[in-house]
C-alpha cells in the first residue's frame, strides 16, 4: 500500500499559525497587553482581544500562505514547460 502523504496541508497550517502565534507576542509586547485565559480573571474584553488578533493575524497567514504556494508551483511549472 502506497502512504504517500502530502505535505501541503501541515504547511497550510503550519505558516498562518506561526504568524498568528508569533505576531500576536510581538503585538502584545509593543503594547504591554498581558491576559492569560488560564491564570488571570475572565475577562470577556480582554479575551476577546486576544482571540481577535490571533485570528485576524492567522487569516492573513493563510492569505499569505496561499499565495506563495501558488507563486512557487506557478514558478515551478514554468520552469518545467520552458525545458
């Protein structure tokens, strides 16, 4: 049995969750903005910042993602087709 497994989906996920990840701590950095859902008090205004910006920051991952993918398969085929 063949157990050829694309790669494509981890790294479709993989990119747009390191940029959330790592973009949401440079942004909470520059503003001083310290919430953890697990220690401090819920708060519905604080958790909704924190989920917003990781979200908004992993769709444009994903937009991200998307097009290099697209621009590397499209180089690549060119690349093929002019041999």
């Amino acid at each position: 049995m063949d157990t050829n497994h694309s790669e494509k989906p981890k790294v479709n996920f993989f990119i747009p969750f390191l940029t959330a990840f790592l973009g949401s701590k440079v942004i909470f950095y520059v503003f001083s903005f310290e919430y953890s859902v697990f220690s401090d008090p819920f708060d519905i205004q604080k958790l909704l910042i924190d989920i917003g910006v990781f979200g908004v920051l992993y769709y444009i991952g994903i937009i991200v993602g998307r097009y290099f993918l697209k621009f590397k398969t499209s180089s690549s085929n060119k690349q093929l087709t002019s041999k």
